[in-house]
C-alpha cells in the first residue's frame, strides 16, 4: 500500500524511576547500546533511546546523524525519566500485568535459552516466570529494575 | 559482550479488546502485515503477531518457519486477544498515560508527517496531538482502537 511504504515501528517507550538502575539493565544485562539520549530542562525529563545491535552492525557517531538513523530502526527502546523520581518514595510505576491491564511486556529473542538464564541468575536478575515454572517450559519472564515484564525466547525453538 | 551477542529485542505486546477492529487497524492503517498467530483454545485467547515489512522482505511461506522468522525480528507487535472481550462491556484496557502511569506509547516512523496526517484523516483515525498541536510541532499522536497511544515521527526531521 503506497501510502504506508516506509512506515516502520520504531521505538516502544516505559517510564522508569531510576535511570542508573535501568541503563545498567539494559545495557549491562541484556546488551543493548544508548544510541541517544535528549535532556529537557525546563521539564526536567530525559529521554534514553536503546537498541540492541548485532555484531558489526555500527551506528553513525555524528550525533545528529547518529539520532535520524535510530529513529529510523527498528526495535528500539525508549525510557522516560523524570528527575527526581529516584529519590521520590512515592513514584513506583505500573507493569501493566495487574489491574488495570494494557501493556504486557517485551520480549527478546535470545540464542541459548539455558545459557540466558544462567547469564540472568550471575546477575541477579528477578524472575516473574523461570522456564521449568508452569507448562510453557521454552520462554521465561525476567522482571526489569521497574518490576515490567521481559519475556525470553529462543526463536530456534518457536512454531 | 560475549554472553548478550544475538540478543535480539523482538516484540512488544498489548491486550486488545476487539481483534476485528485492531487488525483493521494496524494492517490497514499502519500496514502491517499478520506474521503468526497463535490461538490457545484451552484458554480462550489468542496472539496474533505483526509487523511492518519493508518492499521487498518476504517471511517464509512455511509455517513453522514463518513463526521462527517472526520470533527473530525486531520490531513486532503482538496483540492478545481474551475471547469474548469485544463483546464484554466490561472490558476496556489502560493506556499507561493516566493513573496508574507505566508503559507509554509505540511510535512509528514514516517518510513524509503530512502525508500521514493526510492519510489517517482519511481514514478517520483519533488524534491525541496533531502536529500543530502544543510545541513539539515535528510529531503528532495518534490513538489505536484501545486508546493506546502512537507517536509518529520522521526520522529525517529528528536530531
């Protein structure tokens, strides 16, 4: 269809609390790369644009080369910061998997699903759903620093 | 970092109420194209799995295949479907913007704003922010039959 050629679904966007948290995650943890990151001062909010990129694959350093090109990927990653909300008690945000429900999850596809795990449990990382838990025993739910749910997968073993 | 390589971020899911009227919507107004679906009669519900091809990608044909190919991309939407809730009043899900605030949005990148504009109001699509509206006059929102909200951008514009 001519008039949607080029559409391309970008990016998915979460609030988090606490952004040193959050980054260490994604990127420590799942692998991802900041590819831009835009500071609104006088609304005190920060944007963080991730995107796990594959071996070889290279995102160009002019930063604001840098920014059209990860705007126009796919897969990309949004967090929404507020500052401030680190040291605020009450901010806590919502997984969207108790009421009331909407949003679910992300997922990641992951080549060895027994060796993520094992890579998730060095680190730390909280489990909502380990493999062997229930009777879909081929994905897993890890928990992000904000407590939203990330689905593990192994493509290889999908149908 | 050896033990994240092939980590792929491959969906996002959100809970939809009317199947028919989601469908239409991403295929015809977003085009999307329906990648994989999975109904779980036990359970009454069911996932469909969609992305936005570019001219020229092609998906196996081959079922099974089709499901792997799916699982390892990025950029896919998953939709789960409850049976029954397009006809339950009671139904209806939270779009994470308002109380209790979470996951935000999607966004969807295209090659010309206008056009697009042009294109969902002839299609009769909601609007949440219009480009002219406030002072981000380079995006636009837009709602989906749920109410979730989606950013549209162009990446040429952004920096």
């Amino acid at each position: 269809m001519a008039e949607t050629d080029g559409f391309t679904f970008n990016h998915t966007m979460l609030r988090i609390k606490d952004p040193a948290k959050s980054l260490n995650f994604y990127r420590d943890v799942l692998g991802m790369t900041l590819l831009h990151q835009a500071d609104f001062e006088g609304a005190e909010f920060c944007l963080y644009f991730l995107g796990k990129l594959q071996p070889g694959e290279t995102p160009p350093e002019d930063a604001a080369e840098r920014a059209r090109w990860t705007f126009a990927q796919r897969g990309v990653l949004e967090l929404t910061h507020n500052w401030g909300s680190e040291n605020d008690p009450n901010v806590a945000y919502h997984d969207g998997n108790s009421e009331p429900q909407g949003y679910g999850h992300i997922a990641f596809d992951v080549p060895d699903l027994d060796a993520a795990v094992a890579w998730f449990d060095a680190n730390n990382v909280t489990f909502q759903k380990r493999p062997e838990d229930g009777r879909m025993n081929h994905i897993a739910f890890i928990r992000d620093p904000d407590g939203y749910w990330i689905e593990i997968l192994s493509s290889s073993r999908m149908a």
